[in-house]
C-alpha cells in the first residue's frame, strides 16, 4: 500500500543518511530523534491499512505476513545502526570528559603553584617594607643632623657678621689714631690687633668652608649607604652555602699559653661530680644529661657528650634551627632549650663550672657540605659583675681563627647591649646575644637559616663563621664544650 511504502522509504533513507553520512554527535541525535519519531508512525498507518485491506478485499494471508517480516527487518537494521551510532557517541563523549579533566587537573595545578609564588612575594614584599622603614629612620636622622649644621653654618654666618662690624669699628679707631698720631707702643698693639682679627675672620672662613664640605659629604655617603643596602639585600643564601670549609687552608697549631693548675677539679668530699668530666671518671662511659654539683654552686643537670676518651660539658648545640636563639639576657643568663636537643645551658652555670679552674673551650663546626672543623681556645670567663667578659687564647684547630684573642669580650644582647661599638648595637641588628667585639667576627648564636629557603638573607643575621680574612662560613650545625686543662693523652 501507499503508506507501507512510505515507511519503506523512510526506513530505507534514514538508513542510508546513518550509513553514508559521517556528522558530528549533535547532528547524529537530530537524526536518531526523527528515525524513532517516523517509524513508529509510518509502521502504525501500515498496520491499519493491512488490517482495513484484510476486512474488506480479504487479501492472503501469507502476502500480509511478508510485508510485516520486511518491515521488522527494516526496523531492526534501523535499530542496529542507531545502536552502533550510540556507541560511537558515548565514545566520543568520553574521550572528550577525560580531555575535560585533564585541564581541569592541569588548571588546578597552575592555580596551586600561582599561589605559592603569591605567598614568596609577600614575603619578599615584607622584608622590602621593613627595609624601607629602616632607610626612612636613616634619612630622618641625616635629615635632622643637616638641619643642625644648617643652624651651625647660620650662627656662624652671624658671628662672622658680628666680627666683621667690630672690625669695622676697629678700623675707625685706627683711622682716628692715626689722626692724632699715636705712640709707637699704641701703634704696635693696633697692628698686633688687626692682625688677629684678620687671623680670626679667615678661620671662621675655614670653618665655614670645612661645614659646608662634611655637608656634602654626608649626602654622598647617605646615597652610598643606600646603594650598599640595596646591594646586601640582593645576596643569594646560596651563594653563603657554596663556601666550603674546605677551600681553607688551616692555621698552624698555636702553642697554648702556661696554664696555673693542671688539675681544674676535684671530687668533693661529699661525691658530688663538679663537671662531666668528674663524671667521665667514676666509670660513666656514655654521653647524655647527668647532674653536676660545682664548687659554691646548687645542683644542676648538664649534657656530657664522650670525646678522646674524656667526657666534655655542652654549653651550646645547634643541629636544625628548631630553637629560636634571639632571647633575652635573662635567657642567655639562665640558660633555654631542651639538653637532648638546641639548647644554650647558660652564664651563670657556665660561669659557676669555670671559676673552678683552668677550662678549654672547643668549638665544632659543621658547613651545609658536611665538613667539619673544630678550634680550641684557653680562656677566662668573668663573672656576672663583669657582665661575663670572654677571653681568649687560640690552642689548635682545623679553621683560621675568627673571634679576638687577648681581648676582652663583653656578652651582649639586644635588650641588653653593654658595649655599642660606634653607636652601632651589634645584637639588635645581627640577632642572638654573643661576645661581639666589632660585629663582624662570628655570630654561632646568629638566625638559623638554610641555604636553599626561599627569599633574601641579610648577610649577618644568619649563623655563620667569619675569619677575619676569609668569607662567610653559612653553618649547618655548631656545639660549644668546656673541659679540664688536663688533657693528658687526648691527641
């Protein structure tokens, strides 16, 4: 019939349009959605055409049933491409999901990294700022110690005015002395007068001159001051760490100075060890914290750490930074930090243990290569009413020498800083308290500060070890220990 046929036709076309047409996935849904919207619509009108036929012309069944097998077989390959165009469409998508991911994987990542970069800029941005302040403080005293000169040169203008009128005056007594023509002696001591006077007008024209060059000066140097700032600012952390102890040539072996008591200490009468190396002595073999009991002094408990067959008393160990070492001087006093970790055990256990006798002092120091090196001093150490004054006496060691020898050396810190050198307050600016001399030395209680962190590094402000002809050591790890002169067979 005409309608059967019609389905036949669109069945057959939307076949050929799915077989013979490549499209994208949107124009393959439009077509799948008017296939399953025609069919069902032609494949109905055929089915009540038949039925109709079949009623009144009463046509054989076998030719109806024919015409229905036909059109299932239509439908069905129909159906089997639609199912294959699904398939190549759920494909696709996929495909596409997964490229979608992958960007949004990619964008997340960027994001992530934009953020960590966001936050070193602030950083950076934030030691800029503390940079500005300081240079405005520096221009505010330059500007304040101008505006004094500029008021020197002023008085000065003012008195070389003042003078000068005398000396005008002066003139007119010696016009109308030599009027009345005065005696010779009148006459010598008007000249002698006027000679001074002249000697007196062309000093203050040196002084004014000399102010007005140290003006100039000062300007000079404010703006080098700044350009050097600018400078250390700009210093990479790595380029500290790149110096290796081992491109140092060691010093020769020192010869010690004489010491007064071979023997520093003791066993008291009561047992109690007055150091670790009492300790070492009573058949202890192994580092670790004990208690110690000095002569004079209460009971308090100290890291012994075993070296040369001896036991030696810590005073200081850094390893890692995880103790902040800028404290206060009743910090540095008492002593802070935990004995099996940092810690600085204090001046006055420190002092209550070296009263006792004669002490050496040995400092190791390990760089961020893992070279280590060590250097001993004989010393003395003051007492609280000398404000713990340092001295030193080069023994031996493996490392040039970086702190003063034979001079006196005050401990300072920033709340407390007993002797600025050139108005220049060592703790404040370098961090940490010390026996600062010049400030420039060595700093072991400086900031912590490894070679690869991110952001600048103020040169002195790290732990470091500077000889003083050498470069900055950037250090990695130090100890500081005290033992007895009676080294016997240590080397």
């Amino acid at each position: 019939t005409q309608n059967s046929h019609t389905a036949k036709t669109v069945s057959r076309k939307s076949l050929c349009i799915l077989n013979n047409q490549r499209v994208s996935g949107a124009e393959n849904m439009k077509i799948i959605l008017v296939f399953l919207f025609v069919a069902p619509l032609a494949l109905s009108a055929s089915a009540e055409k038949d039925h109709s036929s079949f009623d009144s012309a009463a046509s054989p069944e076998t030719k109806s049933r024919f015409a229905m097998l036909d059109d299932v077989r239509i439908l069905a390959n129909g159906l089997l491409q639609l199912g294959h165009g699904l398939k190549d469409f759920v494909h696709k998508t996929k495909g596409q999901m997964n490229d979608i991911f992958q960007k949004l994987y990619i964008f997340d990542r960027s994001f992530y990294e934009l953020s960590l970069q966001t936050s070193e800029i602030k950083e950076e941005e934030e030691q800029l700022r503390q940079t500005t302040a300081r240079l405005q403080i520096n221009n505010e005293e330059i500007k304040n110690l101008s505006q004094e000169m500029n008021s020197k040169i002023e008085d000065l203008i003012q008195n070389k005015i003042q003078l000068q009128e005398k000396v005008w005056g002066l003139e007119d007594k010696v016009t109308k002395l030599a009027i009345i023509q005065p005696s010779i002696q009148e006459t010598k001591e008007i000249s002698s007068l006027k000679v001074f006077v002249e000697q007196q007008d062309n000093h203050i024209k040196q002084l004014l001159k000399i102010v007005e060059d140290q003006h100039v000066q000062l300007d000079r140097q404010h703006n080098q001051i700044m350009e050097l700032e600018d400078k250390l600012n700009h210093i990479e952390l790595q380029e500290l760490a790149e110096n290796s102890f081992t491109e140092e040539q060691t010093e020769p072996e020192a010869i010690p100075f004489p010491v007064h008591n071979a023997t520093a200490v003791i066993y008291k009468s009561d047992g109690a060890a007055p150091d670790c190396t009492a300790l070492s002595n009573s058949s202890i073999r192994s580092s670790g914290v004990y208690t110690i009991k000095p002569n004079g002094s209460e009971a308090f408990d100290v890291y012994c750490e075993m070296k040369f067959g001896s036991s030696w008393t810590v005073i200081q160990n850094r390893v890692d930074g995880s103790l902040d070492f800028n404290q206060t001087w009743d910090a540095y006093a008492n002593g802070f930090g935990e004995l099996n970790e940092e810690f600085w055990l204090g001046l006055n256990k420190t002092y209550s243990i070296t009263k006792q006798g004669d002490y050496i002092l040995r400092i190791e120091l390990q760089d961020w290569k893992d070279n280590k090196r060590y250097i001993e001093y004989a010393f003395s150490l003051g007492g609280p009413e000398t404000d713990y004054t340092l001295q030193l006496s080069r023994i031996s060691g493996s490392i040039p020498n970086a702190l003063p020898e034979q001079t006196e050396l005050r401990f300072s810190t920033a709340d407390r800083d007993v002797d600025i050198i050139n108005d220049f307050n060592c703790p404040e600016n370098y961090l940490g308290g010390w026996w600062h001399s010049e400030c420039e030395e060595t700093n072991l209680n400086g900031k912590y500060v490894a070679p690869r962190s991110r952001g600048r590094l103020d040169r002195r402000k790290g732990l470091y070890w500077k000889p003083k002809k050498g470069r900055y050591y950037l250090l990695k790890s130090t100890k500081i220990m005290i033992h007895p002169t009676d080294l016997k067979s240590f080397y």
